[in-house]
C-alpha cells in the first residue's frame, strides 16, 4: 500500500505543478498579479456498514490571478482510509486511496474591499479550461482533448455492492470536451476574498450546475 507521507509531497506537488503551467493558464506575455493559498480542510466519510472503511480527505486550493483578468483555482486533494494517529507519540498510518489535482480557468473581476484595503475581492466566472491529474492513472485538458479522455470520464452504470467500485459503461460513447467542460461549470459566480498581505484566502465550497447529458 502507498504510504500516507506522500500527502505532503502532493501539498508540495501542487505549487511546483502551478508554476510550471502559468505560461498555459494564462497565454504568453501576462503577467502574474497574486498567488493565494487556502487553509487545508479535512473531510470524513463513514462507509460503514455497507462497506467496511471509512475516507478521510485533505483538501486545499490555490488561487492565481493574472494581470488580463483571468485566473487558474487549483484544487488539491489527498483521501486515506484507516487513518490512525498516535495519541503519545509521532507515529501515524493509513491506506492511501486516491489523489487529484484539478484546475479551473476563467476570467474574473475584483475590486479592493471598501473596509479593508488589504483584501481584494475576487469574483470567479464561467469555467473555460478544465485539466485535472488523477491518481497516478490520467490526466484531463478541455482544450487538448483526445478520445481516450473522453472515456476516461464516461459516467459508471451503477456500483458493485460487493467493493464499492464503479460498474464502467463499455457501451457508452466517449465525451467531447464540451460535454466534460459543461460539469465543471459553477452553478453560480465564486466570490473569494482574498488578502494581499498574508496571500491567503478561506477555503471555498465549489457547487456546480446539475447536467443532463
């Protein structure tokens, strides 16, 4: 099994990925304006008693925003079954199950907040790009789209009661980048606040809109 350290290579992972990949976020000459780092959130999942573990997911973002007015919102995550730490020492476990980096593109709009001159506030519009990393197993870019990842994404026929995993649809015909891209639009605008002296922003629940394909 993966051991659970990895996690804070991924956290590591994330900012080294979006420096590497600001030139195609943003297009040749724009510059950057601000990076901001959101806290880490960690989320539980009870599978019992259908199945018998439970999920416990580490969650962060990182904003950057751009001098034309567009942003890339990365989305980092770690999620581990049978997480244990020790109560009186420094040792821990835990089965690694998966990790994933998406990204979001778009324009935004901002201005400074009428309160407080350190903060900016920050409103995300419609999704235009869509690439995600996932698990060691694919990755995923709207606008370099193949039909290998359009069958990457194919929605499952159902669950396998048995272990929880997803039942592939083998007849189901590959998604274009269109229809992917349709699911990752947000079901309203994002508005973030963030502050230009700490380069920090509160963690933001994305909802999205509900599609019919």
């Amino acid at each position: 099994m993966k051991n659970i350290k990895k996690f804070m290579v991924l956290s590591f992972a994330a900012l080294t990925l979006c420096a590497t990949t600001l030139t195609a976020c943003s297009g040749g000459n724009v510059k950057t304006k601000g990076i901001y780092l959101s806290p880490s959130v960690m989320s539980y999942q009870n599978m019992r008693p259908t199945y018998n573990y439970y999920l416990t997911t580490f969650t962060h973002q990182e904003l950057t925003l751009f001098d034309n007015n567009t942003y890339c919102l990365i989305v980092s995550s770690s999620q581990f079954s049978a997480l244990i730490i020790s109560e009186d020492s420094n040792d821990f476990s835990g089965n690694e199950r998966a990790n994933y980096i998406y990204k979001y593109y778009g324009v935004y709009s901002s201005k400074v907040n009428e309160l407080d001159e350190d903060l900016l506030d920050v409103t995300l519009k419609d999704v235009k790009r869509f690439v995600a990393s996932y698990d060691q197993s694919y990755w995923l870019d709207t606008d370099n789209w193949t039909e290998e990842m359009g069958r990457k994404v194919i929605p499952p026929k159902g669950i396998d009661m048995t272990t929880g995993a997803p039942v592939p649809d083998e007849d189901a015909q590959p998604w274009t980048a269109a229809q992917y891209l349709a699911t990752k639009q947000y079901a309203e605008e994002v508005d973030i606040e963030v502050n230009t002296k700490t380069c920090s922003f509160d963690f933001v629940e994305l909802q999205f809109v509900q599609t019919q394909q």
